[in-house]
C-alpha cells in the first residue's frame, strides 16, 4: 500500500475511535457538561478507562502516522508537527488531569501543534479546497488556544473554548486522512 494511503487509513482511524469514544464518555460521565468540564475531566473516574485509552491511542496512531508522512513526503515540517500533536496526545492519555502540570505541558503540545500541523499540510495537499479549510482550521485552533490560555472562554465556557481548539483539528485531520487516502 502507497505510504500516504497508509497514513491516511491511520490517521482516520485514531480519530473515528477517539471522537466516537469521546461522546460515549461524555455521556457516561454523571452531570457532564461541555460549557463547564474540561475535555480532559473524561480522564478521572468512571469515564477514565475509555477516555485515557482512546486519547492515547489518537496520539499512538497520529505519531505513527508520522513515519508515512515522511516516507511519502520526505517533508520535515509536516512530519516533526504531526509527530509532537501525536506524542502530546498520548501522553495526555499517559498523564491524566489528576497528574498535575505533566498533563497541562503535554495538552499544550498536542494543541498547538496540531493546529500547526494544519496549516503546514498546505505544503502535501494537491486539492485547493483542502488547503484553504487547512489554514483556516489551524488558524482557530490555534487562535482559540491563545484566547483559552488568556481566560477569554466568553459565552462558550471553558469547556466550549477548549471544545473550539479541538474539534478543527479533528475536522481538519479527517479531510486530510481523506485527502491522503485518495492519493494516487
């Protein structure tokens, strides 16, 4: 199999277990809420099992992802920042909220370079589309990273906030899984 089909396959793999995992946690998880919780919240008590497994293995298989990109690429940026948004979110499944400032470091890596991640794929996309939604994607991620680390949640509470770093980077992640697939 082509290289970046193989990237692709584990890239939308990591990231369908973890958004379908996310909800089932999310709803198991006694008087949720994503206006107050933090995303992370998931990792301690009866949720943690499912969402320290599946977070770890997002990061696991977005690292491993990593190694194609390179092989396909041959592009260090692309590859360097794929691999730390992974490496930080494994070990945030690692290193649970309870764990102290571990935690927070390796959150703030998988953020940050996951939104950077999306903005550089600009330089392996052939599609145009996917390549303004890149930019645009890793520019609210990473615009909203800055306003959640300043305490500016406004009326999406800390949780939304934190919701509006993530989610485009996942969007993000399965165009490009799905532009990687659909390479020939």
């Amino acid at each position: 199999m082509h290289h970046a089909r193989i990237a692709g396959s584990i890239i939308f793999a990591g990231v369908a277990q973890f958004l379908i995992l996310l909800s089932v946690a999310e709803s198991v998880y006694p008087n949720y809420s994503v206006h107050y919780n933090y995303i992370s919240d998931l990792g301690v008590g009866v949720t943690a099992p499912i969402f320290n497994t599946s977070v770890f293995l997002l990061g696991a298989l977005i690292a491993l992802s990593s190694v194609f990109i390179y092989a396909e690429f041959k592009k260090k940026p692309i590859t360097l920042t794929v691999l730390l948004s992974g490496v930080g979110a494994a070990g945030v499944g690692l290193f649970p909220e309870t764990t102290g400032a571990i935690h927070g470091y390796l959150a703030l890596v998988a953020f940050l370079f996951s939104g950077l991640s999306a903005i550089i794929s600009v330089s392996v996309i052939r599609q145009t589309p996917l390549r303004v939604y890149s930019v645009v994607l890793g520019l609210v991620t990473i615009v909203s990273l800055f306003l959640y680390a300043s305490g500016h949640y406004y009326a999406l509470g800390r949780g939304g906030m934190e919701r509006l770093i993530v989610y485009p980077s996942l969007i993000w992640a399965l165009g490009f899984s799905g532009s990687l697939l659909g390479s020939s």
